[in-house]
C-alpha cells in the first residue's frame, strides 16, 4: 500500500501459467527426447542414413557419440526451462515484467531454434514473454472510512 492508500493490483496471471506450462511441457520434451535424440544424433553419425529408431542398423561408437550430444543438449535445454519456470513466477513478474518478459521470450525462441521438436513449449513461453512485456494498468483499490477516499 502506498503514501495515498492506494493498493496496485496487477494481475498477470496469463504470463505465470503459460510460462508455467510451457516451462513443465519443455522440461517433459526433453526427458522423453533424451532417448529419441541419441538414436537420431547416432544415426546422422553413422553416414547420414536418415532417422531410423532401428538399433541394429546404427554402429556402437556412433551411438555412443549421439548419446554424448543428446545429453549435452538435454543439459542444455533442462537449465533455460529451469531459467522460464523462474522468471515466470508471478514475485518475478510483479518486481520487473519487462526484465522477466524479455528472459521468457528469449528462452522461447532460443529453445525453438535449438530444438524444433520443441515447438510447443516454445510457442507458449513466447506468448508468455509477449504477454509480460506489455504495460497492465493498475486497478485501484481505494481504503477508507465511509464514504470517504483519499485519492
């Protein structure tokens, strides 16, 4: 409550539970994306066959050197959506919006970008950080006695 007895209430609850889904949704992708990316990563190694899920046809030591990658990307991937679920609590985006927006909106596309089977989640996190950039006005809520206000 500020000097007059005004009360700023903003509400921003749009950009908390899209970044919210899009930070769990990222963070679910990408576990279950650990196991598909090291058979894609292994087969691209191994002469640029295409996508194949198939075991047999991919060498060991080009798997092995796709499971390395996955994991370095999945690391990758696990600490920028830690980074979103972060900035998009509501004490995040109530202390400085803009700041928290940009980081948000910054991780959604980056994350697009890097991985494009990520596309939900990075769909919603830039709506996300769309939405918390834009200036909200205030609604106020006057304290008083009576029918008396202090503007």
């Amino acid at each position: 409550m500020n000097r007059k007895g005004t009360n700023r209430l903003v509400d921003r609850h749009a950009e908390y539970i899209l970044g919210l889904l899009g930070a769990i949704f990222g963070l679910v992708g990408t576990l279950i994306w650990l196991f598909v990316d090291s058979f894609i990563w292994g087969s691209f190694i191994d002469g640029f066959r295409g996508i194949n899920l198939d075991s047999d046809d991919i060498s060991e030591g080009s798997l092995n050197i796709g499971i390395i990658l996955s994991i370095i990307q999945s690391i990758l991937l696990i600490s920028f959506y830690i980074v979103a679920l972060v900035k998009a609590l509501p004490s995040n985006l109530q202390k400085n919006h803009r700041k928290s927006g940009f980081w948000i909106l910054f991780i959604g596309i980056g994350t697009t970008i890097f991985n494009f089977f990520m596309l939900l989640p990075g769909i919603l996190l830039i709506i996300s950080g769309s939405l918390a950039l834009r200036e909200k006005k205030g609604e106020e809520v006057y304290q008083g006695i009576g029918n008396e206000f202090s503007n």
